[in-house]
C-alpha cells in the first residue's frame, strides 16, 4: 500500500505542476500505442494472415509410407480438422506402364479438382458420372486434349472432360466411385482446413497425424514450426526497425518524465528510501503509465480497427486478446531498456546534486 500511495502521489505531481503537458504526454502515449498496435495488427505475418481462406494456406498433404487400403483413411476422421476438411483427396501411383502415373480423385461433396488450375474443359464430375461409374478423367497436357480418349492398363479408355493448366506431368483425376470400383490403395492423401490453424492447432493436427506409424511426413502451409524458423529473417528487419521507432520515442518520453520529477526521487533518496526502492518505483512508474496508455490504445483499435484497415484498403484486422497483450508487454520493455539511463544516473548521483539540478 505504500508503494502504491507514493507511486499515487508522484504521478499526480506530474499534473499538479503542469496539467497540460501532462495531458499532452498521456495523449502522445496513447496515440503511439495505437500505432504500434495498428502496425503490428496489419502488417505482421502471423497476425495479417490468420484465419485465411486462401488455398494454400490452409492445404496439407500426408504422404504413406507404403500402399494403404481406401478404409484405412477413415481413422484420420477422427480429427476434427480432416474430418470437416472442405477439400479431401487422395492419390495413388501406378508403374504398369511404360511411365509411372499419378491417378487422384476428390472425395469432397462437391468433386471438384480445386487444387489445380483449369487449361480447357472442366474441373469437376457430374454426379451421373459418378453415380454410373463412366470412365471419364482430367489430366495434365502431356496425356491428352480436351475430347481425346486415352487408355489406361488398370482401368481402359478414358475420356477426356478437363486438362489441367500445370508442368506437373503423367497425372489424371478420374471419379471417386471409378477409384473404389478398381480398388485403388492410396499413397498420398490431400486435405483442405476450413481455415489457416494458428500454431497450437498445427501442433495438435501434426502430432495427430505423426502418431499414426504409416505417415511418412506431413507438409503443409506457413505457419509450421518449421516454416516459421526459417521465415524469421524475412520480418525481422522491419520489426526490429518498429521496435527501434518505439525505443526512440520512449526515451524521449523518459527523459522529460525525469527532468520533472527528478526532485521527488532526490527527496525520496534523502528521506531514507534504498536506491533499490527508487529504482523500483522508477520502473513502477513507467510500467503504470505505458500499460494504462496501451490498455487505452487498444481499446480504442479495438472498436475502430476495421474501419480503419478499410479506410486504408487493407483486410479486416485478425487481431485477438493474446495479440494486444503481446504488443502492451513490448512496449512495456521497451519503455524499461528505454529508462535504463535515468535509472543509472539515479543510482550514481548524489542526492543533493539531483536535488538542486532540479530547482
């Protein structure tokens, strides 16, 4: 209680002795945190990208170690994410012929070929195709053109009805009930989450598939632990420049913190308090007054964040709780190391030198 009552007493000694270049101070901090809250709701990776819809940050690809059954996959509905998937696919190579093929079919209600582009034709099935079991099939250009028909040893003529716009060679899509008739084991199988998994979803979906003794490994989009190491470098820079930015304009703010109340610690020191203990308040004070300011900036982002990200032609802001708190705890260290002078100079100083320094 006593630290709380002096901390009390040395920020209204700010405003007693000027109330508007206290206002104008408290204002500078709040509009910063805003800032740097926006800066790091709109444009920092993890944070820009979360929840996407786009394909591929949200498309995995498990491959087997060996041919696995059709039913086999049925296990992996276990998990929630493949098991309410709006893409899931499989694929099986053939090396009869001459050269090995790549046969695929979407299990998805819809059926249709979203994991490529479209060169000619269609990407999808009918359903009376599915339901008669015609042997119609989407391939790569080197296979065929649209309306040619080519033979395949496991399954006979085919008909073309799509070519894909890809270099990937010797590849065809055919119907999902043609790939049960021929009883078809799977090597790989494809699968597309709802949206992008934040790092604790990956985590669960990975240990998921890993614990499974035929996946061989697992590839899916960033952000993966492994993806994130490596794509440090690529945002550190401006971060660390952002944080610099921040550095700056707290030690600005720190130095006239201290000019004005230079008196009151001085006083302090020569009352008997430990310089551990000004030291502590030091740290109190600038804690107390970055954390408010940041508590205040963000919610106020909070409620104008996605008009703002309009206004300026940027996507809905995707920040959540953890984010804000994430930022506030930065700036929080930010305005320590930014304090670390002043509070030297407090340590080394006599306390009668700092008393009439401050007259």
């Amino acid at each position: 209680m006593k630290t709380i009552s002096i901390l009390y007493h040395i920020i209204k000694n700010y405003m007693i002795r000027n109330k508007s270049i206290f206002i104008v101070f408290i204002t500078s901090y709040i509009l910063m945190g805003l800032l740097i809250v926006f800066i790091y709701g709109a444009f920092f990776p993890y944070v820009s990208e979360r929840r996407s819809k786009e394909l591929l940050d949200c498309r995995y690809i498990v491959n087997f170690d060996g041919e696995m059954p059709i039913d086999y996959l049925s296990r992996f509905y276990q998990n929630m994410f493949i098991k309410d998937s709006r893409h899931f696919e499989v694929e099986t190579r053939l090396s009869g012929q001459a050269d090995s093929l790549s046969i695929h079919s979407v299990f998805s209600p819809e059926h249709d070929v979203i994991l490529a582009l479209k060169q000619s034709g269609r990407l999808y099935f009918t359903e009376d195709e599915i339901k008669n079991l015609e042997k119609v099939a989407i391939v790569t250009p080197d296979l065929g053109q649209l309306g040619d028909t080519i033979t395949v040893d496991a399954i006979g003529d085919l008909k073309i009805i799509g070519v894909l716009d890809t270099i990937i060679p010797r590849s065809i899509y055919i119907p999902c009930s043609l790939f049960l008739n021929e009883n078809f084991t799977v090597n790989t199988m494809y699968f597309v989450v709802q949206s992008r998994l934040n790092l604790q979803e990956i985590k669960s979906l990975e240990d998921f598939l890993y614990a499974n003794e035929n996946v061989f490994i697992v590839q899916g989009p960033a952000p993966t632990m492994s993806v994130i190491t490596s794509d440090i470098s690529s945002w550190l820079i401006s971060f660390f420049i952002i944080l610099l930015v921040i550095f700056i304009l707290f030690l600005f703010f720190a130095q006239y913190m201290s000019k004005k109340n230079k008196r009151v610690y001085a006083i302090l020191g020569i009352l008997g308090e430990s310089k551990k203990g000004i030291l502590f308040l030091l740290i109190l004070e600038r804690g107390t007054l970055v954390l408010t300011s940041m508590c205040v900036a963000s919610v106020i982002h909070f409620f104008i964040r996605n008009t703002l990200h309009r206004i300026l032609n940027l996507p809905d802001c995707k920040m959540i709780f953890n984010d804000y708190v994430i930022v506030a705890l930065l700036c929080f260290l930010a305005s320590l190391i930014a304090a670390i002078p002043y509070a030297v100079s407090y340590l080394f100083k006599q306390y009668t030198v700092q008393l009439k320094q401050s007259e």
